[in-house]
C-alpha cells in the first residue's frame, strides 16, 4: 500500500513540474541565457581589462626607458600617451613623470601641467598635494614669496603629508624675498615639529642662522 502510495505521489509532482514548465519554462530559459551572457561578459570585460593594463605597463616601462636614456623629448610624449589611454592607475603616474620631464625643457610647461593634477580630484587629496609641492619646487627660485604663499600654505598646516617640505619652500622663499618675519615664521614651525626629519631640520637651524637676529625690547 505505501509504495502505490509513493508511485502515486511521485506521479503527482511529475504532474505538477511539468505544468510549473509549461508555464514557465521561457521565463526559465531566459533567465538562464540572461546569467550566461553575464558571466561571458564579466570575463571579456576582465580579459579587456587586464589586456589595457598589461599593454599600459609595457608602454610605461618604455617610456622610464626613454626618461633613463636622457631622451626626454621621446619620454615625455610617450608618458603623454600613456596617460591618454592606459587605465587610471597608470594615467595618474604618466602625468606625474609626463610633468617631470616637461620640466627638462619648459619648467612654465610642466608647472601647468602639476597645476592641472593639483585640480584634479579624482586621482586623491595626497596626490593633489604632492602636485602642489613638485609645482612649487619648480618656482622657488622664480616666483615671489606672494606668489608661492598661496600654493603652499595649505600644506604646511599639522598632519599634512608634505608638511614638512612645503614649510622648507616657504621659509626659503620668504629668506629670498628679504622677509625675515616670515621666513622665522615657517622655520619655527619647522623646528616646534617633533616629526620634522633631521636632514630638513639641520637645513633650517643653518638658515635661521642667517637671518638677523630678532631684537630685544
């Protein structure tokens, strides 16, 4: 009596399955196809990817070649290249050495150029700022201390990254610019910095020894 009970029961799903397909087996099949094609499309979207990186690699590679080679002309346009088309990682770097070569033959241009990536947010705060600081380095000998104030100052504020470079820019240029307030402001702000690095330290006790001393009331 159970296994005709069995039989029939199994019976009964069978019945049921086959009308759930009748009904449903397009929706069934259309969701398969749609899985399908998304994990084919995952997997050539990866391979597409990873080919780009890989070709962007193999044109950086050339490009450091070139910069190494001293053929800076040559390295700079292909660091332009590479930040034309390779994917975000690598266009972010090529900018930085496309600029870093620029200087080689137009310090103007590639100060433009290190302007362009300090506005640009999308590649970070820390690389805006370093930006900032590779510009400024590039101006220190020409810029006056009013120009360069305003680019640097906000990274000399505590706990910024390059804190401690852009406070030695400023304290150069204001010693330059014959602004000894200034120039004592930026290097006690060096020296009251308990993680100011000892070569940068030794570099501004020298400077703050050249500047006449403050006088007594």
């Amino acid at each position: 009596m159970s296994e005709f009970i069995d039989e029939v029961d199994e019976e009964v799903r069978r019945e049921q399955l086959k009308k759930l397909w009748d009904r449903y087996s397009l929706l069934i099949i259309a969701v398969a196809v749609l899985i399908i094609a998304g994990v084919g499309g995952w997997r050539g979207y990866s391979y597409l990817e990873a080919k780009k990186a890989a070709e962007a690699g193999t044109a950086f590679n050339k490009a450091i070649e070139l910069s190494e080679q001293n053929k800076h002309a040559e390295a700079e346009k292909a660091f332009a290249e590479v930040a034309a088309t390779a994917p975000s990682g690598y266009r972010m770097l090529a900018r930085f050495h496309q600029a870093a070569e620029a200087a080689e033959r137009d310090k103007a241009a590639a100060v433009k150029l290190y302007d362009e990536l300090a506005a640009d947010r999308s590649i970070g705060a820390e690389q805006q700022s370093m930006a900032r600081l590779r510009a400024a380095g590039l101006l220190v000998d020409t810029a006056t201390y009013g120009d360069l104030k305003p680019r640097l100052e906000g990274e000399t504020a505590p706990g910024a990254p390059f804190r401690h470079a852009a406070r030695e820019l400023l304290a150069l240029s204001a010693w330059k610019a014959n602004d000894a307030a200034a120039a004592r402001q930026w290097l006690d702000m060096i020296s009251l910095d308990g993680e100011t690095p000892p070569g940068l330290r030794s570099r501004a006790e020298a400077l703050q020894a050249l500047l006449p001393a403050v006088a007594k009331s």
